[in-house]
C-alpha cells in the first residue's frame, strides 16, 4: 500500500486532524480525534510505516482512499475523470440572473452585491449556446443566485430564447431552480413551468421558529416560514403537473437538537402524500 497523492490535513483549534482528498471530493472529509492525531499526521507524512495508528483508522483511510494499492495509478484515473467531464454528452449550465437576495440567513457566506445579469451577458450565454449545442445531446440549465426570483424577468427572457435555439437544433431543454421560495406563488411556478423548470430545491430549515431564526427577510419583519411553506401548500393544492419535483433541503445546525422528530412529523402531514416533493438534510458547516 502507498499514500494517495492527493491528501490534505491540517488542525483546527481542538488539535483533531482535519483530513480531505481532493480525487475523493467531499466524502472523503475525515476528523481525527486529538489522541490519534499526531499518529495520523506522522503517517500521513511519510515518516513511518504505521507509526502507532489503530487498525480501525488505518482501515478508514483505505476506505476513502488516503492509502492506496501500490499498483493503483492516480495519474490514469485522473484523466479518465477529466475526459468524462469534457465529453458528458449533455451540457449543464449554471446561470446567476442576480447576486441579490432578499433573505439575510445566519449561516450564509455571500456578500449580496447589487448586481443583475446584464443584457450584454445575456446575449453572449445565447450565442455561446448557438455556437456550442450542436455537439451536445440535450441542454440542462440551472437557475441559480443570490436569490434568481428577483430577476424572473430575464430568466423567462433568457428561456424563450433558449427554447428557439434548442427547437433549432432539435435538443431536449430542460431546467431547474435553487430559490428561498419567498416568491414562489403559484401564478410564478406555472411560468417557470413555462421556461422548462421542472426541478426546484427550496430550503425549510425545519421547525417554523428555527426557519425564521435562520432565515430572516432582508428587511420585512415576517414569517418566512409561513412565506414560503404556503406557496408550498398552494403549489401541492392548486398545480396539477405530475412531472415537476420539489426538493424541500434543510440545513440542520445544533438548534435543531430535540426538534427533528417534530419536523418530521409536521411534514410528513403536510407533504408525505406527494410524491412530487422530496427531503433532503445536511449539516450547516463551519
């Protein structure tokens, strides 16, 4: 066996060990506990076959590949990936209609700068599309921010001009939308439905005082919860399209302790029923 080329360690402020591998990407993140680390680190660094690491951590950094067989050539997987992502016969493309939002959530890292696409932008992602598509064998947009409410216009723009260009071409368009759902009324989703947008992730962060803790309004002293899981009811009552998914995300941080049953409860009630919404959980991060 031989260490990966591509691991990555540091300490944070307990001493544990922070480990990544970059040919892993996230699933490989790993933390030492501040006994084993100086072990890890030793061996991590070169200076010693095992230097005193327990079987159970040697085992886990096999498990997501820190230590590899000697045989095993990263170099070949490595451009095996990069030619995957060159020749994905369906282009996928992110698109920032704004950078503004109108949620101020704790957890968030953006600095929300007052800036919408421009229509110089807007043309040039066109003619990239005109010059590009043919090659590919479908078209994938996806509709992020900021918050990308705040600039419906031009995505319904943009759309129609990307479905000409697809008709042209005879390519499948299809799309989806990360959004706060504050804005997300029903007469808003069925004309994103008519931009192609069958895909929305739309936060909840749990319980109705977590999820106003967490994501406040910019500026209106509000409910976001009851904002957003409305236009959600609305949606499930009044769209009768069945090709449409909603991915309700929660990003559970350490108020949620002694809250999650509950949450589970409350929407399992109000969306268990429907097959079109589904859940998913993760952790906020430091």
């Amino acid at each position: 066996m031989k260490l990966s080329k591509y691991n990555y360690f540091t300490r944070n402020e307990n001493q544990e060990l922070l480990l990544f591998n970059t040919m892993n990407g996230s699933n490989s993140f790993m933390k030492v506990s501040r006994e084993n680390a100086s072990a890890a680190e030793e061996f991590l660094s070169g200076k010693g076959d095992d230097c005193g690491l327990s079987r159970s951590l040697y085992d886990e950094l096999v498990k997501w590949g820190y230590v590899i067989p000697d045989d095993f050539d990263e170099e070949v997987l490595l451009r095996e990936i990069y030619v995957d992502s060159i020749s994905d016969p369906k282009l996928q493309i992110t698109i920032l209609p704004t950078e503004q939002c109108n949620f101020r959530c704790k957890y968030c890292y953006e600095s929300f700068p007052d800036k919408v696409m421009s229509e110089e932008t807007q043309n040039a992602v066109l003619l990239f599309l005109k010059k590009n598509l043919s090659k590919y064998s479908a078209l994938h947009i996806s509709w992020f921010g900021g918050e990308p409410l705040l600039a419906l216009d031009i995505i319904e723009r943009l759309s129609e001009k990307i479905k000409e260009i697809c008709a042209f071409y005879k390519k499948a368009f299809t799309a989806s939308i990360t959004t706060n759902g504050f804005l997300l009324d029903v007469d808003t989703f069925k004309r994103l439905l008519k931009c192609n947008v069958l895909y929305y992730q739309i936060t909840v962060d749990g319980t109705k005082e977590i999820h106003d803790a967490q994501r406040p309004h910019e500026h209106l002293h509000v409910s976001t919860y009851d904002k957003v899981v409305g236009n959600l009811k609305e949606i499930k009552s009044h769209v009768k399209n069945g090709m449409f998914r909603i991915t309700i995300r929660s990003n559970f941080s350490k108020l949620h302790f002694g809250k999650i049953e509950e949450y589970k409860k409350n929407f399992a009630g109000l969306f268990g029923d429907d097959k079109r919404f589904q859940f998913l959980v993760r952790p906020v991060m430091d």
